[in-house]
C-alpha cells in the first residue's frame, strides 16, 4: 500500500475528505436545507483542515517513505537499526502520534523505558487515551517510580473500565510488587468482568489470573522488585 492511501486511512484525512464531498454533494443535489453560504463556509473549513494535514505530509514526504522503511525493518526483528532511524525522523515528524506511539513501544522493547517514557507523557499530552497511561505504568515501574506506575494504571482503567487488558497489567503489577490483597480484589474483578466480545486474549486472560489467584500466598509481603 502506498504510503498516500496511508495518509487516507487517519481519521483526521478522512473527516476533511468526506466533509468536503458529502456538502458539494448536497449542494449540487439541492438539498432543501441548503444555503450555499453555510455550505461554502463548512466547505472552506473541511479544505482548511484537509489541507493542512496534506501539507504536513507533502512537505514530510520523505521522511514518511523512510519511517515505512523502519516500521517494516523492525517487524523483521531489526530493532536497534529502527530506533536509530526513529531517532533521526523525530525531529521531523514529532507532530505526528502514529510516529510517537511506534518510537515509544520500540523504545520500550529495548528497554530505554526513561526515553519511552518521556514520549508517552508527550502522547498524553495531546490525547487522553487509556492505553497511553498504561503503557506509562509500565515505564514508570520499570523505572522503580511504583507509585506514579500506579496512578497510571489506575488512569488507564477508570477511561476505558471494561479493558480486560488494561486490569491484567495492574494485576501483574500488584503480584510483582508482593501486593497480593489488591492483586486479589483486581484479578477477582477480571474474572467478574462480562465479556462483550469473545477473544482469545480475554479468555488467557480469564484463565491465567483465575490460576495464579490459586497459588497466591496465605499472608502478604510488600518486597518491590529491583529494577
């Protein structure tokens, strides 16, 4: 697929594109309602923002035809080479959070959880999205910050509340740290969770917190793992 119809497949091209042709649509149909200043002024707006984020791209052209390139050397296994390349394009496409999430979870599969960590507070900053905040956590306790691992965590469930995901990462959290009493309260809360739609993570999921609260020991020990 070319990296253009990329371009396309991001809400905000769509949004700019579809406003555009449905008004000019109604417009050229007649639509009762119409008032060709309204539309025009809507028109105007659509193309405004469309062509924006077309600029973006235009002028970043190049450097989306090598971010590709390393996306696609790093699915082949080539890590190290793609962060360096990542490093290099940050500087151009930083606007940019499809970069930013691709350069923080390569950052974090090599372990560079400070430099992953500053991008997800980058992401969060632009968005309020469940997802960041618990990819965060995870930096955050790889880091030795517990309790801002915490918080995030936290963050994270209480946006999206029914993400098996999301509450299996606090789960593990609180097993790791030897927090076994709220280990128990969020993994029985797992296991209480209705299934919505049937996948095959939420049922490992299901299965493996409903082992390990089994084997969870009788008395509690707060013994933080050192990182």
């Amino acid at each position: 697929m070319s990296i253009l119809l990329l371009q396309f497949q991001r809400p905000i091209a769509q949004i700019g594109l579809l406003s555009s042709v449905s008004i000019l649509a109604l417009y050229f149909f007649n639509c009762p309602l119409a008032n060709r200043y309204y539309f025009a002024l809507i028109v105007s707006v659509s193309i405004i923002v469309f062509s924006t984020h077309s600029y973006k791209f235009i002028k970043y052209y190049g450097s989306y035809k090598k971010y590709e390139n390393l996306k696609e050397l790093r699915r082949i296994g080539h890590t190290k080479e793609a962060c360096v390349g990542y490093e290099l394009l940050y500087k151009d496409l930083n606007f940019d959070s499809e970069f930013l999430v691709e350069y923080a979870e390569t950052l974090k599969s090599l372990t560079r959880w400070k430099e992953a960590t500053a991008i997800y507070y980058e992401l969060i900053r632009r968005n309020n999205i469940n997802i960041y905040y618990s990819q965060l956590g995870d930096c955050l306790f790889r880091l030795g910050r517990v309790k801002e691992a915490e918080e995030n965590y936290w963050k994270s469930i209480y946006l999206v509340p029914n993400r098996f995901s999301t509450r299996f990462q606090l789960f593990n959290f609180y097993m790791e740290v030897g927090r076994y009493s709220e280990a128990k309260e969020v993994g029985n809360s797992i296991l209480t969770l209705p299934i919505k739609i049937k996948s095959e993570e939420v049922l490992t999921i299901k299965d493996v917190v409903s082992e390990r609260l089994l084997d969870l020991p009788l008395t509690q020990n707060y013994v933080p793992t050192p990182y």
